[in-house]
C-alpha cells in the first residue's frame, strides 16, 4: 500500500533512474558483496535462533540474549579484531549515555503498569472491552486503536498501554474471539499510535527531517496511507477470528 501511495512521479523516477545510471556506470563489486553478506548474516541469525528455539524450547529473549553474546564472541576470535571492538563497546557506552530517558522509560514500564493495574482505571478498562467484545471483534478492535492512540497522544508509551489492555481481557468470557485476533490487534495499534502521535520519538524525528510539524507528516501527509491500512487490518482480523 504505501509502495501505490507513495511511488515517484515517471518524470521524476526517470531522472532518478538516469542519475543512479550515471553514478554506477563502474559498479562497486565489493559494495555488493558486502550487501550480500550482510543479508546472508542477517537471515542465518533468524534462522539460526528458530533452530534454537525448537531443539532446547526455551524463551526466545533467552536465545536472542545468547546470541548477542556468542556471536561477537566468535567474531573476536576468529577475526582477531579487538580494536574494533574496542570502538565499538566505546559507542556503545555513549549511546547508552544519551538514551537514558527511554532506558528509564522501558524498565519503569512494567511498575507504572502494574500500579494501574491496581486502580480504578483498570477496572473501567476491563467493564469498556468486556462490552465492546460482547458487539463484536470490529468494535472491540476500534475500541483499542482509539483508547492506545488516546493515550499516545497524551505522552503515555505504548509499552505502557498494551500490557494493561492484554492483562485486562478474560477469553474465558470471549469464547467468539480467539488470542491471536488480539495480538494481532495490539501489535497494529501500537504501529498505528506510534506513527500518528506528535510526542512520538519517530514521528519528532521524522517532523525535524523534513522541517514540518508532527501533525502534518501523520495525518495530512500520510492519512490515506493509514486510512487504507486500516481499513485492511480490520479486514484481516475478521480473517484471523
């Protein structure tokens, strides 16, 4: 959808495409192996942890945990190259340094959750989704875009959201909407409410990029494209129910 709804103007693919033509009229054969190499690495790491998961069965942050500390491992041995990593645990720290606010942000996240839970938000919430679940899936779907996106717009995080929506719903009383309906609900809302809320660290970014306000980038710029995917989550949840 965003392919259709963002393509390039002919004339101006062509220019683009006469220009790309120029630039590579020698190509970079070691560019390109680099490229692929790095994909290759890429998809054995995906694979490699699926295989991981189905001998031992264990959690997959547990597997993804091992393998960031095996694979630089090896890496170091088998390259010899314990001045780039040097740099590389340097800016790593720096990194570190500068990324507190959302560290704090993402370990927090489960007490401020927790403490919610315990109120009478949480209570509400439950009586609001047990009803909305009671109409039907489409409902209890919009019921979640707008309570999430709600709550984005007013600087609460997703990762906070999320959970309190999940931990709030008793399936035992849904028996006509399955689990994996919702996960799938929760996953495109979190997406959605990350893209459209102005106090979202991608969408400041974005806005800074191309000199024009968070509202702007979201709904003027980009509302057909999250209308159209919208509408076809909606779809494919009555698909996956």
């Amino acid at each position: 959808m965003g392919i259709i709804l963002f393509r390039l103007a002919r004339a101006v693919a062509e220019a683009a495409a006469l220009e790309r033509e120029a630039e590579s009229s020698a190509p970079d054969k070691r560019r390109k192996k680099d490229l692929y190499a790095l994909a290759g690495f890429v998809f054995g790491l995906v694979l490699l942890l699926i295989v991981m998961e189905q001998v031992s069965q264990k959690s997959m942050l547990l597997l993804v945990s091992m393998v960031c500390v095996i694979v630089p491992t090896g890496w170091i041995v088998l390259r010899n190259q314990k001045k780039a990593v040097k740099e590389e645990v340097s800016l790593y720290k720096g990194k570190i340094l500068a990324q507190k606010m959302e560290i704090c942000l993402f370990l927090s996240a489960g007490l401020f959750g927790n403490s919610v839970s315990h109120t009478p938000v949480k209570q509400l919430l439950e009586q609001s989704m047990h009803w909305s679940a009671q109409q039907s899936i489409g409902i209890l779907f919009l019921f979640i875009i707008l309570f999430v996106t709600l709550m984005a717009f007013l600087g609460v995080h997703q990762i906070i959201v999320i959970p309190l929506i999940l931990t709030s719903l008793n399936f035992a009383e849904m028996p006509n909407i399955t689990e994996v309906s919702v996960a799938f609900m929760c996953i495109f809302t979190w997406m959605l409410s990350s893209s459209v809320s102005p106090l979202n660290a991608m969408n400041i970014i974005i806005s800074q990029c191309v000199q024009k306000n968070g509202l702007t980038v979201a709904f003027r710029w980009n509302g057909a494209y999250f209308i159209s995917v919208t509408g076809m989550a909606f779809l494919y949840v009555y698909i996956l129910n």
